[in-house]
C-alpha cells in the first residue's frame, strides 16, 4: 500500500516547480572553446556574455514556502532579455535613454537609473528594483515582478490551493500562455513562436539550442534526506549552451555553481553570468517523466520533464 501511495505521490509531484535549495554539488567545468560546445550567441546591447542569468534569490518575498517561487518567471526573462538584446542597436548600452525593441521595455524604476545616464530598458534596476516589493494583489514592478504577474496573481494563488500537488503543472501551463501574451501584448507575436514540450529528447534541446532558440527546462527531483519519506520538488532553468557529447550549460535562477557571487542582485548587470555545466545521462531512471536527466545536480539527480521552447519565426 504505501509503495502504491508513493507511486501516486511520485507521478503528481514531480509536476510541481516549487524550488528546494540543495547543497552546491563539485563537478569538472569545462570552457566554452572545448571541441562540442555551443553557447547562445553574445550581444553588445545587453547580453554580453549570452544568456543572462538574473537571480531570484535577490528579494526575500520572491521564493520560500510563504511566497511565489519566481523561477520560472525568472528563467523566461533571461531568453526575453537575450531576443531584445539581439535586435537592440549594437552601439548602445545600459543607461543611453534609448529602447528600439519592444520585448523588455523601461519600466519606470523608483531608483535612480543604473547605470545611467538615464533610464531604458536595459539598466540593471529595469530588471529589478528592491525599493518594489512583490506582492500578489497588486501590478507593477519592474521586468521580473510584471512578466510575473499574470501567473501568481490572487484568484491563481487559489486554483494553486485547490489542485496542491498539480499547482506546479497548472504554474507552468500559465507561464506558458503568460509569455505568448507577453510577446503579443509587444506586437511581436508574427515574430516569434512559443512551445510546451513533454518529455523533451536531448537531441531536441540540442538542436534548438543551435538554432539560436529561447530553451526553459523544468526540472525535477527527489530528496531522499527529508523524513519521514522524502519530499519531490521542481525547478525551472534556462539553457545557455549545450555540448553534443552530453553537457548542459545552464542559467539557473537559485544556483551559480560556476561563477558564485555574494550578491545575487549583481546578476541584473546581464554581463555577470554563471553558465552551471551539467553532465546528462540519457538513460532516465523515470522514462515516464522523462527521456534525459541530470545525475549531478542534486543527491538524486533530477529529471527534464518539460521544455518551453521560444523561436523566432521565418
């Protein structure tokens, strides 16, 4: 009876993204100029190191069991920051006044503008601003707190209590539709296309990375060492390079295993980046959820459970 329970237990909440903080796990990291690597290309005007790599550790309101865990907002801004920062002027930079695309746009922070001159779309505090506490019944906020909005609001907070261990899917199924409204509410919606895949093959994440495609991976796991019987738990990523051979790089919104930091805000500088180097195995010990996994990320390893897949059309 109780190994049927588990089952259940397993099935059901593996879907939800509620991170778990875990303990950094060692590992070899190699460099982008190894033979097989592929990273997201670099942009002047504001990714210039690829994929960003904001932090959703940077404000205590935004994760922890009494708040919305923001991860899979936080892993969807990176790639729409990424897409601006390709059609941007090239010649342009943080605090110039100017915003020539309108997938992030300036959104007014409180602060002055940093770092300035003036405030666009890409200052750092356009990401974020610690003076514009979260809060679930209200708008506003900068990038992170406006994209995350519309799937953390009040009446969703409810459906979340209503469905318990299925909230982390119907989150994600939100996040989904959010960022297809982002991107029209842009008026860029005959620019780019949005996918939700289950189950994604490596060679799929593989090529889309090649082709210079937005990847978020919802991930998930078990922890062995919570009593009485161990607890499942989620977590959304964002993948900034990939290698042939079996390697993730990933922007991860609660880790920087490769390049740490002390101060998580240091990361809405889109130029400070830790891209956490994974191996994966493409022998799922759970090919019900999944096709591909990655041992080395926490005790158990966690595994791909679902892709969102941003491209621009042709």
């Amino acid at each position: 009876m109780r190994k049927k329970i588990c089952s259940i237990l397993t099935i059901l909440t593996l879907l939800s993204i509620c991170t778990v903080t875990f303990s950094t796990t060692s590992g070899s990291i190699k460099s982008s100029s190894e033979d097989g690597w592929y990273y997201l290309p670099e942009y002047p005007n504001y990714a210039q190191n690829g994929l960003p790599d904001f932090s959703q550790l940077q404000q205590k309101d935004w994760w922890g069991p009494k708040y919305p865990d923001l991860c899979g907002a936080v892993a969807l801004v990176d790639i729409l920051w990424w897409f601006d920062s390709k059609h941007e002027d090239p010649k342009g930079f943080p605090g110039d006044g100017y915003d020539n695309y309108s997938l992030v746009s300036n959104y007014n922070s409180l602060d002055r503008p940093i770092p300035g001159p003036d405030q666009d779309d890409h200052n750092f505090n356009n990401v974020n601003d610690n003076r514009t506490s979260w809060h679930r019944f209200r708008k506003g906020g900068e990038l992170i707190e406006r994209f995350a909005w519309p799937a953390y609001k009040q009446k969703d907070a409810l459906w979340s209590k209503l469905l318990g261990p299925l909230a982390g899917f119907y989150t994600q199924f939100k996040l989904y539709k959010d960022v297809k409204k982002w991107i029209k509410d842009a008026g860029l919606q005959d620019q780019y296309s949005v996918k939700m895949v289950f189950k994604p093959e490596f060679s799929f994440i593989n090529e889309r990375i090649r082709n210079n495609q937005g990847v978020m991976l919802t991930i998930g796991g078990y922890d062995s060492e919570v009593k009485p019987f161990g607890v499942f738990w989620g977590h959304c990523v964002a993948v900034a390079g990939i290698n042939s051979s079996g390697e993730v790089a990933l922007s991860d919104p609660m880790r920087d295993r490769r390049n740490p930091s002390a101060n998580p805000a240091e990361h809405n500088n889109a130029s400070i980046v830790s891209h956490d180097i994974y191996k994966v195995d493409l022998n799922s010990p759970w090919p019900k959820l999944s096709s591909f996994y990655i041992p080395d990320y926490c005790k158990e390893g966690v595994q791909v459970i679902y892709a969102t897949v941003i491209s621009e059309t042709e």
